[in-house]
C-alpha cells in the first residue's frame, strides 16, 4: 500500500514539474495556457502549470535565419512560361535575378506575439514582397545599369522598402541584410550579353585612358606656363635691374662730369680721345682695317670730302 502511495506521489511530482522551464539566454518563451497567451518570459526558470495547461514555446532571438528568393540556376526550367526571378527590365530585357535575405526575429515583447502567431506565413510574405520589389526595381533600370549596378545598388534599395512593406502585416521579424547571388541574363542570350559587357568594359577602359593622358598633358602645359612665366619674370627683372644699374651709372658719371668740366674745360676732348683709344684698341684686337682720320684735322673741324688713297698692293 505504501509502495503505491509513493509510486502516485511521484507521479503526480513529476506531472506538475512539466511546468517548468528552463529559457535559455538567446531565448525568448511564449506561454499558452488554455491557447491563450499569458506570459512572455525572458531567460531563466520560468515556473508555471503543467502540461496539458501551459504550453511553453520558446524562440530563438540570436539566430539569424536566410531565405532565398527568385531565380533558381540549377532547377529544370523545361515547361515553364517563365521562371520564378526571370524579370523584365526598363527596356523591354529579361534578366535572372535571386537574393538572399538574412532576418531575426525582434525582440520586443510584441515582435515576439507577433511572430509567434505568424510564424508559419513569415517567408511566404517576405517572399512576395521581396519579389514585388525586384520586379519594380529591374522594371525601372535598364538592362545594363541591372547588370552594372545591381550587385551594389539594388541589396540597400531592397532593405528600405522591404521592412516599409512588411510592417501591415506584423510578422515580427526585422530584415538584417540583403544580397544579390545571381544576377545575369537568361541563358540563350547571355554569350551576346558577355560580348557587350566586354566591348563596354573596353570602351570604359580607353576612355579612362584618354581622360588621364588629357590631364597628364594638361598638368604638363601648365607646369611648362609656370616655367615660362617664372623665366619670363626673372628676366624682365633682370633687364630692369640693369637699365636702372646703368641709368644710375650715367646719372653718376653725368654729374661727375659736370663737376669736372668746371675746373678742366678740355675734359670733353680728353674723354674723346679716351674713348677713342678704346675703339682702336678693341679694332687691333680683332685685326679689322681702320684709317685714321688725324691728317684731316683742321681749324674748322674733320673734312671727309676727299676720299682717302687706296692702299697700294
């Protein structure tokens, strides 16, 4: 009889432990209790009716979940009109288009009711929504700014409105991080495409070039005006150093003259002659022919009427 008491005894121990639970730090717990939520506990021992009352759901708000959306490279497109993530674009072009996203759940105590009572429609909506926006997205580009720009452009654009698009439905969850993993055109077209992508890349490429030689050159012309007007300048200062030398020089020897002539009336002669002597003898130097004039000094002056003799070979 004792044997049984305990034996129930435990049992009935061991049914209200089921309403314990331990939550873990990266966790987050709804409690049900009759279907109905009562408590949104937090990590630690949560202590609460047994099983078959409470139901006690726990949720992991650390761990990042990923969901692929769109094209699908390696799945067999036979018989499809047209694939998941086959788009159009601005101008009339189809491009393959798949993302991954990267979401968690919120961490606020609505988030988490939220996300529990939706928990199993959350990807179906991101989904939908992700595909709406790709579609508007590769619908106002052209094919080459898709193609271009869309592995850097297009992940930040998503982020925005994607998180726009799915606050009326409360599902709970924030979109963390957006990524293009495939992005070319369909299959049958994509040799032509590579072709023009690479005649585009080597378009750019010469240009580029040409703009950086018209710089090189252009830093060069200036370099060679600087170089000419520094010269230009130093000259002009020098040329005007000197006149102003030799004007002061002049003035000086003018002045210096002056006071002279007052004490030597023949001061003019003997700078004549003086300056006479410098030109035969500069003339001597360079062996040029010269003759000399002396014999036709006269009262009256120099008179050069009579041509001089011719030498006599």
């Amino acid at each position: 009889m004792k044997g049984r008491y305990w034996l129930l005894l435990l049992l009935v121990l061991g049914y209200f432990s089921t309403g314990i639970a331990q939550i873990r730090p990266e966790e987050r717990a709804i409690v049900q209790r009759w279907g109905r939520i009562v408590a949104k506990p937090g990590p630690g021992l949560w202590i609460g009716l047994p099983y078959g009352i409470d139901q006690v759901h726990r949720i992991s708000i650390a761990s990042v979940r990923r969901l692929t959306v769109g094209f699908e490279p390696t799945s067999d497109l036979l018989g499809q009109p047209t694939p998941a993530g086959q788009l159009l674009t601005g101008d009339r072009n189809l491009v393959d288009v798949q993302v991954t996203l990267d979401y968690r759940v919120a961490e606020t105590d609505q988030a988490l009711e939220d996300y529990f009572l939706h928990r199993d429609r959350v990807e179906a909506v991101l989904a939908r929504q992700t595909e709406s926006l790709l579609a508007e997205w590769t619908a106002g580009h052209r094919v080459d700014e898709v193609l271009l720009t869309g592995n850097a452009a297009l992940p930040t654009w998503l982020i925005e409105r994607l998180q726009q698009r799915l606050e009326p439905y409360r599902l709970g969850v924030r979109v963390q991080q957006a990524n293009v993993s495939y992005l070319q055109p369909p299959e049958p077209v994509l040799n032509a495409f590579q072709e023009v992508n690479r005649a585009q890349t080597t378009m750019r490429t010469q240009e580029s070039n040409a703009r950086q030689e018209a710089k090189q050159r252009e830093r060069q012309a200036l370099s060679e005006k600087y170089r000419l007007e520094q010269l230009t300048s130093a000259y002009v200062e020098s040329v005007k150093d000197q006149a102003l030398a030799e004007a002061q020089a002049f003035r000086e020897r003018a002045e210096q003259f002056q006071r002279l002539r007052q004490n030597n009336p023949q001061l003019l002669s003997a700078i004549w002659w003086e300056e006479t002597e410098k030109i035969i003898a500069t003339l001597r130097e360079k062996r040029a022919t010269f003759i000399p004039l002396d014999r036709e000094l006269s009262q009256e002056g120099i008179s050069l009427s009579v041509p001089p003799a011719p030498k006599k070979r």
